[in-house]
C-alpha cells in the first residue's frame, strides 16, 4: 500500500493511497482459497471444488468483500502510520476501479486540535438556588388568584366586556357541520387578559359583548397542528356570554386564605408558593449554571477550528431560523386568513415565503449552483450566526477532549435506561400508524447525545470549587439580563456530536 501526502495545511490534511493491482490479487486468491474448503458445489466431495471454478463463480463476490476490507485498511494504516488523530470520520473516496486495475482512493479528513487541558480543581462557580422574598411570594399568590378569577365579581352595571374582564360562557364548536366535543363546555371562565397564544383572535373577539350575547367565532388551525385530523381544517365556535366578572383589588389575609385558597392561615400559603417558586425555576438555575461553566470553558486558549465543522454548523443555524421564520410566517399568515373572513390569505398580508432550507454539509468546494447557506441575512445577522458556530464547535471539542482524557463515557446500563425511556415516551406520544421506529431513533440520538454532555459537566463541576448562593427572583433575573447582554447567543450551544 503506497501512501502520499498531498495536502497539509492548518488542520486539513489529504493523503493518496494507491494499492497495486497485484496485491489485490493476491488478497483475492488468498481468500478464495481460504473458502475452498467449505465451498459445496452439485458434482463435487466437499472441499474439492477447483479454485477456478469457484472464482468464476463467486469471484465478483470475493473482489468485493476484499475492497471493503482494503478500504478500513487504508484509514486504519494512514491514520497509525502517520501518527494522526482526526476530529471525525475520514471521508475515503475511491477513483473508477476495475479488475487487474491499482486500487486509487483520496483519504480526507481534518485533525483533532490540541487543546490545552484545563485544571478544573482551579475553576470556582456560583451555583444559585431561588429563594423568593416575601413581596414576590404575594405578587405570585395575586397573579394566580386573579387568573383563577378569585379576584372577579359581577359587574354591577350594564355594559359591555373589557379587556381585562373575566368571562362566565358556554362553548359549542363545529368542524365541517359536525359537533366538535373535545371543544364544547359549558360554565367556562375566560380571562380575557390573557389570550391563548394559539387562538389570539378569540379573546379579541369577545371584547365589548354583553351578558347574554350569542357569538360565533370562526379559527382555522394549522397546517403543521399536533392532531394531523384537524390540521389545515376551519372550526366555528358558537359562544354564549352568561356573566361578565370585573378585577377588584385582592387582599392577602388570612381570611382571603380560608375562604378562597383552600388554607388555614396566609403563611401556609406563602410556603406552598415559595417552594413551587422555587421548583419551578430549578431547570433555569441549572441551565444559568451550565452556561456560566461554558463560559468559563470558552475562556481557555484559543485553537484552531476544523473547517468543516464549523461550517456545517453554520448551516444548520442558518436552516433553523429559516424554519423559525417560515413557522412564525405560517402563524400569521393563519390569523390573517381568519380576519380576513374568506378562507385565503388577505393580498396585502400575504407572507413572504423565507428561502429554502440549504442541505448542511461543510465541503470547500465553490457554491456557486447551490443557494446560499446565508442567503437573505445581513453581514451583522452573518457575523453572529458564524460567532454562534465556532462557539458551539469550540465549546464540544473542549468537551470531547475532556471525556477522551479522562475515558468518560456512557455505560450499557445508562444506554438501556435511555431506550427504554424513549420507547414509553414515543408509544404515549405517538400513534401505531407513525413511523414510531425512525422517530424512536432520533429521540434516542438526541437524548443520548445530552446525558453524555451531562455526564462530563457533571464530570468537571465534581473537580470544581461550587459556591452556592440564595438569590431572590428578581436578583436570578438581573444575573440572567446581564448575560444575556454580555453575550446574547451563548445561551444557544449545541450539544456534543455522539
């Protein structure tokens, strides 16, 4: 096997294997004769079939198995021979073969960096946990109660609904002149200051009605809709308004806890609230602890990036606001169809259509007949999007490396435990008729590929030195704008490659 070096520049490298054509017929008359004594054939005693008629007749078989095995051969030999550790796999591309032929193939690939170890037992972090003050406790206890109309009552006067009203009515929806029951209900309060994300014009719809009034409301869901048998479809709700309830000022007392919330005294309440304030931010304190410690990570040493890498993830970011941007597009587009009461998109509101989704690879070749990864943003959009990417490269061969120095990986019984939570998790989210295999399996990588970064987070904060400091609500908040302002889309990093 004859190898030469023909590219070699920063990371990149690009080797020329040429294996003789004698060789391969030695590998080929080698192999047939290690078969020749299984091989059974009509007319012949077991193992005395000629060599020639068994190449003649598996000998296509033979070459074939023979290349695959030179094939491995030929990263495996370049790879030890050269001493190279490359980032991923190395792309192998043969040229046009035929038998009595030299084998030809271009191997190519990018270098691992080196990077500079980190001594984690020197890194100290503040890990936060939310502990609400008093003022934030009842200003939680009067938001939910106000949401939950404790704090309405029946408006005394004739006049038509507000916007920060509350609604007693009955519902009854139709589908293609069916009743719909999943969507009827009587006796339903409606808070009208907080309209459904999903249904922005329902709420709209009901404002300056009066008691007793009939409204018919037309939505139409979707294209993309979770339930694929309303997708796309129009559903006519016929309300009926049966009271209108007004804010009046809340309370908090005791009595306020007895008699509307279920609880012996305040206090009780107030202790309810702050230990669900408290669960409820627990995703955010650990996500605000994991950036603050890639963060850190990003600070070390710079290295040189492989190229492909970060390209790659550049189009991918690229695809994802562009799929950002036509879901959004999709959205409005809906709400306009509605007020427009026709069924189609109003002319003048009719969505821009975002340029296609750009197949993410990272080769160097001129992209001239494909569209532009970055198409239709603006340098500074381009500048933040390749900054976001070398990040994301950055910070998981950072990871990468700390998991090979220290043999982090994920065990057999870690793998069982995420499989079989995919398996529950895709059989109650997703019907038989599905292709519940393929989407099992990209559950399956993603969620493998966050418990193995977890795993070497864990890893590095066990080496750490970690402060843990009670802030209240509003403090959390401060912490999280000033990152956000120091670096706006370091809260975007992408989890390792597997």
């Amino acid at each position: 096997m004859q190898i030469t070096e023909t590219v070699s520049e920063g990371l990149k490298r690009e080797f020329r294997i040429v294996v003789p054509a004698v060789e391969i017929e030695v590998r080929v008359n080698d192999r047939i004769n290690e078969l020749a004594p299984t091989i059974q054939m009509r007319g012949f005693r077991p193992g005395k079939v000629s060599t020639n008629l068994i190449r003649k007749r598996y000998g296509p078989a033979v070459m074939q198995e023979v290349i695959e095995k030179v094939a491995n051969e030929m990263s495996e030999t370049t790879l030890t021979r050269h001493q190279l550790r490359p980032v991923r796999q190395p792309q192998l591309e043969f040229e046009e073969f035929d038998v009595g032929q030299d084998l030809e193939a271009t191997l190519r690939f990018e270098l691992m960096p080196e990077i500079e170890p980190v001594d984690f037992g020197a890194l100290t972090l503040d890990k936060y946990v939310i502990d609400p003050t008093v003022e934030e406790v009842d200003n939680m206890i009067i938001a939910e109660a106000t949401r939950l109309g404790l704090g309405f009552r029946p408006i005394a006067e004739t006049r038509g609904s507000r916007s920060d009203d509350f609604l007693l009515i009955d519902l009854a929806c139709t589908m293609d002149g069916e009743p719909l029951p999943e969507g009827s209900m009587n006796d339903y309060r409606l808070n009208l200051g907080e309209p459904d994300p999903n249904l922005p014009e329902f709420n709209e719809q009901l404002i300056d009605v009066s008691a007793g009034q009939d409204v018919s409301i037309t939505h139409v869901f979707p294209h993309d809709h979770d339930r694929q048998d309303w997708a796309g479809k129009e559903v006519v709700v016929a309300v009926t308004v049966k009271e209108i309830q007004e804010r009046r000022e809340i309370v908090l007392d005791d009595e306020f806890a007895r008699t509307r919330l279920q609880a012996e005294t305040l206090e009780d309440v107030r202790k309810r609230f702050t230990a669900g304030i408290t669960e409820s931010h627990k995703q955010a304190t650990a996500d605000f602890f994991k950036r603050s410690l890639l963060d850190r990570l990003d600070q070390g040493r710079a290295f040189e990036l492989p190229e492909s890498m970060v390209n790659e993830e550049y189009a991918a970011i690229c695809n994802a606001s562009r799929r950002d941007s036509a879901a959004e597009a999709d959205a409005k587009t809906t709400v306009e169809m509605v007020e427009d009461n026709t069924g189609t998109p109003a002319p003048e509101a009719t969505a821009i259509e975002p340029p296609p989704a750009v197949p993410e690879h990272g080769h160097d070749h001129d992209h001239s007949h494909d569209v532009e990864i970055d198409q239709g943003y603006d340098e500074i959009t381009r500048a933040d999007f390749r900054r976001m990417a070398e990040r994301r490269v950055r910070l998981a061969l950072r990871l990468q490396e700390v998991a090979a120095m220290n043999n982090i990986e994920l065990s057999e019984a870690e793998i069982d435990m995420i499989r079989g939570r995919v398996a529950a998790d895709v059989k109650a989210r997703f019907d038989e008729q599905q292709n519940t295999a393929h989407i099992a399996q990209i559950f399956f990588e993603a969620i493998q590929r966050q418990c193995y970064e977890d795993k070497i987070i864990n890893f590095i904060t066990e080496l750490a030195t970690i402060n843990d400091k009670t802030v209240s609500v509003g403090e959390f908040a401060a912490l999280m704008a000033a990152k956000d302002k120091e670096d706006p889309f370091a809260a975007e990093d992408a989890t390792l490659e597997s």
